[in-house]
C-alpha cells in the first residue's frame, strides 16, 4: 500500500498538486487541433474521509471544462440530506511524483483522482 507523509499545519494536511484536462480530453483537444489547456499546480488540502475531490470553480474556468453529469453527495454540513454538484473529467497528480489512480467510468472514458491518501 502506498505511504505519503506529508507535515500538518495550521490549514491542515497540504499537498502540491497539479490539474489538467483528462487524457481523453486532451485527445479530443489534439484531433480537434485545438489547443490544450496548461495545467494548473494548486496547493490542495487532503481529507482522507473525503470519497471524492472539490476544486476551485476558477481552476476549472483556466482549463475551460464543462460538466460531465451530475452528482449527489453528503458533506459534514448537509447532515443526511445529500447535496448535487457538477461532475468534470480532470486529472490530478501530485506536484512531485507520488500516485494518480485511474478510474474508468461506466462510459470507458478515464477519470483520474487521487484515492486513499
């Protein structure tokens, strides 16, 4: 199993991260011979209890994303009653090398994320 330490500080648990466009994406851009968003290095707070990632609704502006579906999820505000949010195809891998987990999707397409950190 994978092993990351990573110090604690007044914010919590951070980590350099950088986001872009899904390989899939980035195909389509390329046939398309349209150009490929840069991707983005963030600093990103890691919650272990989290069952998937939240970005910044203007990281996803500079990668000119639109939302993929839709998806219901309950947070430690919403209580029992779950909450939707948009769903986009990015990738994330960390600023240093550590692990990206590919998901595929019921469609065949990638989605990658970080899991189990």
């Amino acid at each position: 199993m994978p092993h990351l330490s990573i110090p604690i500080t007044p914010a919590g648990p951070l980590l350099d991260i950088v986001i872009s466009v899904s390989q899939p994406r980035a195909d389509a851009l390329r046939n398309a011979s349209l150009p490929i968003p840069p991707p983005v290095k963030i600093r990103g707070l890691v919650d272990t209890g989290a069952s998937c990632s939240c970005i910044d609704p203007t990281i996803l502006a500079q990668l000119n994303l639109t939302p993929t579906g839709i998806g219901s999820f309950n947070t430690a505000s919403s209580g029992s009653q779950s909450t939707s949010a948009s769903l986009y195809d990015i990738n994330l891998t960390g600023a240093s090398p550590i692990c990206a987990v590919a998901w595929y999707n019921k469609r065949g397409g990638v989605r990658s994320f970080y899991a189990g950190i």
